[in-house]
C-alpha cells in the first residue's frame, strides 16, 4: 500500500481579458493576415507591440505593419512538446525578426528535426486557417526561400470590426496527493468509519486529522475514531444555482461538529425543511449503499436530524 | 541601518515528494532545526514569510495550509510572496530594517513533480502573446544558451564545464538529489535534448523546502557564534519581453550586485537553473576568477521551485558560520530566463 492516496485533478479555467488600442490593433491584424507593430521613440520596430515606450513610458501610437517573412535570430530543439503548443510533434520555439521589424517574437517553427534549423534562416509566418484575433492566428512560421521585401510601411486601415478581448483558457493537470493523514482519513471512510487526529499539546481533535495542529503546529499523532453524530455549529442556506450543482437549491451547507471532535466539517443538511436547520441541532450521517463507497467523503450522502433536543449554545461556542 | 544577520537555515530537497502539496510535513521538521538552531520556540519569531505557489500546488490557498505548520494561537505576524523565497526574505529583512520586529523565519515551498514543471511556468509570461503558445521553461532558456553560442559569449564546452564542476561538488551535498561528475568530454558525448541544451546543463525538477531564520544585532549574537551578517541586499527586475532584451545579459543581476556590493567576495552561491546562465551571472556580477562558485552544486544538483534561491542563500550562509569563509554572495532569480535577479551579500565578523 502507498504512503498516501493521490487522484489526477485538472484545474481549467478561461482568462478573459480586453485588449487595449495597442494589442488590439496587433491583434486585430493578426485576424486579417496582417503584422502590427510600434516605432518607439529610439526608432525601433517592435513586434508585439509594447503598451508603452520603454523610454518615455508614454502610449505608443505610431503604428507600422511589416511583413510575414523574416530571419531566425535564435531557436531551440522541442523534443518533447506540452499540450497546448502550437505543435503537437517535435518543433523548434524560435525568435524571428520580421521584415521591416528591428526585434524578435517568439514563435513555433515546423520542421521535423534541429539539423534543418540554423540562426539566419529565413521563415515565413502559416496562417491558422480560423483566425479568431490571437497569438494563436500565427499557427507558425515555415522554412521559406523568399529574400527580404524592405521595411517596415505606417499601418493602414484596419477595418471597423476591431478585436477588443482575448479568451485565453488556461488548464493544468495535476497529480494531486492527500497528505498522510488526510490519506488516513479517506481509508478509514472507505470502511464506513470516521477518524480524527488529537495533538498531544494541546489535546484537540482535528477531523479530517491535518499534518499540524493549527493552533500550536505540533504534528497530530493520536488517531481518534469519532462518532457519526453531531451537532450543527453554524449553517448557510444556498439559494444561488451554479456551476455543477448538484442539488437543486435551496438546500443547507452546514458545518457539523462531530461527537469527541474539536473542528467542526463541511457536509449538507437533508431530510428536513431548509428554513428548519438551526444552530445546535442535532444531526448524524447518513452513508449511501456500501456498494458505492470509495475513499471519498461522498460516502457519506449528508446528515439528518436525529430527533434529539437541540445542543446547549455552550456545548459548542468554542467550535464556531 | 540596523545589522541583521542569517542564524539559522534548514533543507529538504527529493525528486518526488509523497505527500500533499501544502508541505506542511515537510515544513514541521524544518521549522524544529530552527528552533533548535536558535534555542527558540515559535514565540521568538517576531514575522513569518513564506514563497510558494498555487500554480505550482493545483490548489488555492496553499499557502494558508502551510500556516499550520507554524501554529497561530497566539495570532503570528505574517505575510507571503508568490516569488522565490529569496524575496520573502528581502520582505523580512526589510520588517526587521523598519524596527516593527527583531527576528524573522521565512520558508518557502514547492512540489514541482505534481504537475508539468515547464509548462506551469508558462503562466508567468505575457498572457496576450506568449502564455497561448506555452513556451515551456526549457525551451526559452535554450532560446538563451544559442542566443550566447551564436554570439561567442560561451560553447556547448564552457556549459559541460559548469555541469561537470556542480555535479561533482555536488558529491558533497547531502540534500542535492543530482550528483557525480564525469568530464567535460563525457558530458558533450551525451546526446542534446532540447538543443542547444542536453539534460545535465538543465535543473532536475526538485520538490522540496526550506527555511532560514534573520536576527538583529544582539539576537543574532545570543544563539550564533559566527553570524552571517547581511552586508547588501538588491534586487531588479529586467522586461519580460524576450524579443527586446539582449538575452545574453542580465542588467537587472548587474545592478543588484552593484547596489549590494560584491567586493572581497571569496563564495558565490548562484542560482543558475541551466548552465549557461551560471556564465551569464558570473559576468554580470563581476566576480573575479578566484571567487569560489557553487560549492554545494548549485541548481543543476537540485531546484526546488520557490526554495532554490533561499537555499543559495543559505549555502552562502553556511559558510560564514562555519568560518570557511568571511565574506559570502547568494543570488537568487525568478521569471523567465534570468529576468529577476537579487542579490544578498553576508560577512563573519571577529
């Protein structure tokens, strides 16, 4: 058996930013098969275009466009690409200065090995066939024999449909491990029990158990087997739908504090009117099918009133 | 300004941690060297600061988590940075310099191995025109490496020296997790991985920890015989950009040593991922060919994201304490390619 349990997790999430005159006019051309670039106060071309000079500081606005041919000034050897690259076999990431332009951008290049990559060669930008108004609309650069055209011309009318935001979705995939506690925890769910850690300092009862006692960072060592009832400490009614709900609101997110603990968890309150929960009632666990268990705290569907009386404030005042 | 000194440093550096990405497990026994370094308990820290990352976690607030390992009852002053611990330390260097506190532990923390290292490290880049293509790690730092080649700055040689030397001084290193040097000839026969770079001249993805305690005046000298007295401490910052700097420089690592004073320096402690940039901060620091540099291996023997550089720094340290040296650098970076540089210069004092 392994120190601790681990399950794949992919965070994702789409950035949606606006783009400002300056990049949404460079990507603006991008759409149109076209290269935006900024004379800056030194006389530089510059592509991607900086927001601002980076010697006055102050907006640039002296718009060029270049051309979709330029030389490699630098690259190097992708043996084994990451999702999300411009290309999904072996490429070069090169800096291409572009014709007409005086610095380099990072980009793709599509050959199929470094022997047909040198520092000078001369590449041409692909064209994503979909161009939405991104980085992206370059799909990459290709080898190319065509010689350079001259410089840079002042950038002409870009049309009236302007790009004015980016949609940039962002996903990372995890290996994510519990720590040995927690791991603890979730074999202990799986056999239909519930199990804490008591700090030897100061003697409280975290469930599910952490690697330190929050309160005096002693690591908690004890394993504490906890009853499945307890009481209500505090309690919110969701009344708002979103994404991957699961219950139809309104429903009660209470924190229940279990018989022998010192830490109250999260779980729902089912069974009973949502405008009936209260602080201090009493509750207790309610397990699906032993058939459906796993090492998941779903085991436990969510938790009933048990029909006792209410808990005395005092009884749980600390835990709030 | 007031004398601050490093007291006390701890380290944990694996390939692969089993265990949650808080680090809390890790955190807790760093923490007890401290205290047993110093001879005191948590309420002798007067500011906590801590450098990790949620990119880096898959999880949010994991830095929050990693409190835990403190204890906060009573409340403890604290704050954190999503940088490399090196610039918590800055933070805490500067409470101290304010007067607020005379004492300070800083950790940092990082799981590389949970996720894609090099492709996680795209996030730090320009979100319109660089994050959407993932120019992963690995590939901008061999954007670097030809970048020098083509100017003559530096050959595929002069990198297999810089790995050959780390990795057999890194045969000393109880925490690096690469080790054992060869020759330069055999490390150029190996094949290229992401040429211009082969695997060695890259930092192994590391996870780890570390913290490091800073005293003022007669604190540090109450619980350490030869503190490591901080002399100059710098940072800056270059243009994220990689098409409109000279990538073969470092100016912002230039200015911060010029700000904190590289002078009669005998121990370097650089934290250079790949090979070449170590050649690239030996110039832009300027330090003379006698300057011992990474004795404990360096980054290439272990990198662990958001540790790295306080552990750099804690190197140089160490040496001071154990009087092998009087005057010590460490230099820590973050962002792509160099872009972020700090400085921290120690002394002994007799």
């Amino acid at each position: 058996m392994s120190r601790t349990l681990s399950a794949p997790v992919t965070v994702a999430f789409d950035y949606t930013r606006s783009t400002g005159p300056v990049l949404g006019r460079f990507l603006t051309g991008l759409r149109e098969k076209r290269v935006v670039g900024v004379r800056t106060s030194e006389g530089r071309v510059v592509v991607p275009p900086p927001e601002f000079d980076p010697v006055t500081h102050q907006q640039v606005d002296d718009f060029v466009e270049v051309a979709d041919t330029g030389t490699v000034t630098s690259w190097t050897w992708v043996p084994e690409p990451v999702k999300g690259q411009p290309l999904d076999r072996p490429f070069a990431f090169a800096l291409v200065t572009l014709d007409g332009a005086d610095v380099p951008m990072v980009h793709a290049l599509d050959v199929t090995s470094p022997d047909q990559v040198r520092t000078g060669m001369r590449v041409r930008i692909r064209w994503a066939e979909e161009r939405v108004g991104a980085i992206t609309d370059i799909a990459c650069f290709e080898p190319t024999e065509d010689a350079a055209p001259g410089t840079a011309i002042k950038l002409g009318d870009l049309g009236d449909n302007p790009v004015t935001g980016v949609i940039t979705p962002v996903e990372l995939d995890y290996l994510y491990a519990a720590s040995p506690e927690e791991s603890s925890f979730y074999r202990a769910i799986a056999e239909g029990r519930i199990i804490g850690q008591r700090c030897p300092t100061c003697g409280k009862v975290y469930v599910p158990p952490r690697s330190a006692c929050p309160a005096d960072g002693t690591p908690t060592t004890d394993e504490v087997e906890l009853s499945h009832t307890g009481t209500v400490t505090t309690f919110c009614i969701v009344n708002v739908p979103f994404l991957g709900q699961r219950i139809t609101p309104p429903y009660v997110s209470a924190y229940v504090l279990l018989d022998g603990a010192d830490i109250a968890f999260l779980h729902l309150i089912l069974d009973i009117p949502a405008e009936e929960v209260r602080m201090g009632m009493r509750v207790q666990a309610v397990w699906k099918p032993r058939e459906e268990w796993g090492t998941t705290i779903e085991n436990i569907s969510h938790f009933s009133p048990t029909g006792e009386p209410d808990a005395d404030y005092d009884t749980y005042k600390q835990h709030l | 300004m007031r004398d601050v000194a490093v007291v006390g440093f701890a380290q944990r550096q694996m390939e692969e941690f089993d265990g949650s990405p808080t680090c809390v497990e890790l955190l807790v026994p760093l923490f007890a060297e401290c205290y047993e370094q110093t001879g005191w308990t948590r309420r002798d820290i007067g500011f906590w600061c801590s450098g990790s990352s949620d990119y880096l976690a898959g999880r949010s607030f994991s830095f929050v988590q990693a409190v835990d390992a403190i204890g906060v009852i009573p409340p403890v002053n604290e704050s954190h940075v999503e940088m490399d611990a090196a610039w918590a330390l800055y933070e805490a260097w500067l409470k101290i310099q304010t007067g607020e506190v005379d004492t300070a532990l800083v950790y940092g923390f990082g799981k590389s191995s949970a996720g894609t290292l090099r492709r996680t490290l795209s996030l730090q880049l320009d979100p319109y025109t660089m994050t959407p293509l993932w120019p992963d790690t690995v590939s901008l730092a061999g954007l670097q490496a030809r970048a020098g080649i083509d100017a003559g700055l530096w050959d595929e040689r002069a990198m297999a020296e810089v790995a050959n030397r780390s990795l057999t001084d890194a045969e000393k290193n109880e925490y690096a997790i690469r080790k054992g040097g060869s020759s330069v000839e055999e490390l150029l026969a190996r094949p290229m991985y992401a040429d211009p770079l082969r695997k060695h001249d890259c930092a192994p993805v590391t996870d780890g920890a570390a913290a490091m305690v800073l005293a003022a005046g007669d604190r540090a000298r109450e619980v350490c015989d030869r503190p490591a007295w901080i002399t100059g401490f710098s940072h800056y910052v270059d243009p994220i950009s990689m098409g409109t700097r000279d990538l073969t420089r470092a100016p912002s690592a230039a200015r911060a040593a010029a700000a904190a004073g590289t002078e009669g320096v005998e121990v370097a402690e650089l934290h250079a991922p790949f090979s070449h940039q170590e050649l690239v901060l030996r110039r832009e620091l300027g330090l003379a060919d006698d300057v011992v540099v990474n004795p404990s291996g360096g980054a290439l023997a272990g990198n662990p994201m958001f540790t790295s550089g306080l552990i750099r720094l804690g190197e140089a340290a160490k040496k001071v304490w154990q009087g092998d040296a009087s005057r010590v650098l460490g230099h820590a970076t973050s962002g792509p390619a160099l872009q972020q540089n700090i400085v921290c210069t120690m002394e002994g004092r007799n």
